[in-house]
C-alpha cells in the first residue's frame, strides 16, 4: 500500500471507528473520587446467558468529580453521552436545564452509542453483555431495557426514525469487521431488513428528515471515507461529501436543511455544515486535534460536539451556536474521554412528571376498575409497553427486496 493510502486509511479508521478506542482508562486522581463501591448490575436481560463481572456503582457526589459541568445558559434537553469509566463504557446524560449529570445505563457489559427517541421516552443503545454488539432499547432514565436485534455478529450505530417508529443501524454482513451494511427494524415488531448490499464497511446511519432517503458514512471509495445516501424510493446510491479528506458521522439539523459532519484529515478533524439547498458549506470549529460526534440543540441554533482541543485521544464536550463562531464555549470537562452525543429537546422535568401522572392513573384504576385516567393525556409524553417484547434475530442476507411502507418510516 502507498504511504500516501496507509496515512489516509489511518486517519479515516480514527475518525469512523465505532469500538471506543480512543476513550481512556479512568486516570488515578478520578479513581480516589469513583471509589471501588461495587452494587447489583443494572437491568440484567433474562435472556444473557453470560455476563461480564459486576460493574463498580457510582454516586451523583462522584459523578461531580469525575464531570465539570460548564456554562448551560440558552440551552435546554437531555445530552446523552459514553464515557468509559472503570474500564466500562457507560452511559450517561447531562440534564441541561439543571446543569448535572446523571447515570442512565450502568451494566452489565460494555454499553455506547446512546440515541433518544424524538419524543424522549426511550433511548437505543449498543450493548456487547451478551458477547457481542446489539442494539438495545431502555426508557429514557436507562429502566426496562430490552434486546431488539439478536445476531452472532455486530449492530451498531443506532438512530431512530422521524415518526420515532423505526431504528436504522449498522449489521455486519462479512467475514470479519471488513463489511457492514444498513438495516433497519421496526420497534414495535422487531424484524430487522437490510437497506443496503454494499462492499466496505457503511455505518453511522441517519434517516433524512426532508427526504425519504438515509446517509450514512461509507469506507469504499479511496481515500478515507465519504457520506452517501440510499433513495429509498428509487433504490439508488449517491454520494453528497467526497474527496481527498475524509467526511463521516453525518447529523441532520432538526428542520432537515443542515447536515453536520467530521471532516479532515491525519490528526485534524473539524465539524463543518453543508447547507443541503444551496450545498454551501461551512466550517464550524478549529480546534486542535480532532471533532467528532455532532449532534443538533432542538432548536437548531446550537451544535454539540467531542473534542481533543489539544489533549490527543481524550475527547470533551463542547457547545457552538451555528451562526456564532465566537460563542465556543466547554459544556463537560473531564479526564475520562466522552463520545457519541445525543440532544433530546425534551426535558428530564417533563418526563418525570408524566411518570407521577402514569403512576397515579394506575393507582386510580386498581383502586377502582373502568375508571378513566385521573389526568387527560393529550399533552402527555406517551411511553410505549414493553410486554410481549421479544429480540430479533437478523434476516437472512438474501435478495428479499425492502418492503416496508415509506408512510409508516416518515409520517
């Protein structure tokens, strides 16, 4: 291989890998604060045959430690995030209108890539407590987690639909690590089916809310990788970012005009914009060292994001408004390494709410049979049952077409 092809083959694994490789152990001055307090797993799946060790609990005092909160003003929502934490990748969010930061999903295993529904009543992860990488879902606090795909092989990368219905994700679909496609599956009736047929690996899928289509970042075009996008309806390919640098990670702004993404090359990688009606594009950090893992305020005025800024494979989170260069500012600072971002618009406030009207409307009708709910649920957030749930396992790889109604994905 040329050296030109091994650099920029170097510099597009670090910017798409989706193991947390470049997330660090836990250093010793964060680990007097962690403690070595150890406590029960956390929603344990009935159906993991075997389970990591047990994982050390952590308390909010020590998640102050380990976690300075920077400045929240003018934002609002949940931001999950992975931190890898007594060499455990969990998860976590910070509760922005209260500016803390809070446990969601501590164990069993390994546990990233965290994605709320758009409504925020649930959260898709990735877990490997069963031995290997599958998407799982939990509600939005990290209680009653379920398995949804169920395969011998790794799903990763998980993002949900507009209508909040459905879950694009990545499956591999080769020998080894060297090939992935998209799949997508529906939470309700968990059937995974397989939108793409490529060579390579194409992984951190997003559906298009402007358009029935999904991106996704994609290593098969030399050098580094590219964001193409399949036409659901014409079931075709077309590549929106190429080039020389690498391009991957792409996040649709909430009104589906803006594309936020990480671009770059070698050991410099930023997050620029690409308007998607006049296909301008514009660059929106410089910082020093690498930018991954964009993720859009609900009002779109604001763009988090993971950083180096200088401290080479230990990523903080950071906070940018999309027409301020000069509004930069630290959201958490940490010695752990943080990535894989995700913003609900939604707030911890009102789901805790909606949990104590859903509490006492149950209490209402065991104490008296047929009544109505105590509350009106039209303003409510809705929660979905988990009963009756069971995993999936993968579709074979067949040439069995994409079937599924476009209406049921997007309205």
């Amino acid at each position: 291989m040329p050296s030109a092809q091994r650099i920029f083959s170097f510099s597009a694994a670090a910017c798409i890998s989706t193991a947390l490789t470049a997330l660090t152990a836990l250093p010793a001055t964060a680990a007097e604060a962690f403690g070595q307090t150890m406590a029960e797993n956390v929603g344990q799946d009935s159906q993991t045959s075997s389970l990591p060790e047990q994982q050390a609990s952590y308390s909010s005092d020590r998640l102050a430690a380990l976690f300075k909160v920077g400045d929240t003003s003018g934002l609002s929502g949940m931001l999950a995030f992975t931190a890898k934490i007594g060499n455990q990748d969990r998860l976590l969010v910070l509760d922005l209108d209260a500016a803390r930061i809070r446990k969601i999903i501590d164990g069993p295993g390994n546990n990233s890539y965290p994605a709320f529904k758009p409504d925020g009543t649930k959260l898709a992860f990735t877990s490997d407590r069963d031995g290997n990488k599958e998407i799982y879902l939990a509600d939005w606090d990290g209680s009653n987690q379920q398995r949804l795909t169920n395969n011998k092989v790794n799903d990763d990368n998980a993002s949900w639909s507009p209508n909040g219905r459905w879950i694009v994700y990545y499956s591999e679909t080769g020998k080894g690590s060297e090939e992935a496609n998209v799949f997508v599956i529906d939470a309700e009736n968990p059937l995974p089916l397989q939108i793409t047929r490529f060579k390579g690996r194409n992984t951190t899928p997003r559906f298009d809310i402007e358009k029935k289509r999904i991106v996704y970042s994609t290593n098969r075009f030399w050098p580094g990788w590219d964001i193409c996008s399949w036409d659901l309806l014409e079931k075709k390919e077309k590549c929106l970012l190429s080039g020389a640098q690498t391009y991957c990670r792409p996040r649709f702004s909430p009104n589906g005009l803006f594309l936020a993404y990480s671009a770059g090359a070698f050991n410099e990688v930023d997050i620029d914009v690409l308007n998607l009606k006049s296909n301008e594009k514009k660059n929106l950090t410089n910082l020093p060292g690498k930018e991954y893992d964009a993720s859009w305020s609900g009002d779109g005025k604001y763009i988090a994001f993971t950083a180096e800024n200088g401290r080479r494979d230990v990523f903080n989170v950071f906070v940018q408004a999309l027409d301020n260069p000069k509004s930069l500012r630290p959201l958490i600072t940490s010695d752990i390494s943080i990535r894989f971002l995700d913003w609900s618009p939604v707030k911890t406030l009102n789901l805790e709410a909606q949990r104590i009207r859903e509490a006492q409307d149950k209490e209402a009708l065991q104490s008296h049979p047929g009544a109505s709910p105590l509350l009106p649920s039209a303003e409510s957030v809705s929660t979905e049952s988990a009963s009756n749930f069971s995993p999936a396992v993968s579709a074979p790889l067949s040439s069995t077409p994409f079937e599924p109604s476009l209406d049921s994905m997007f309205d």
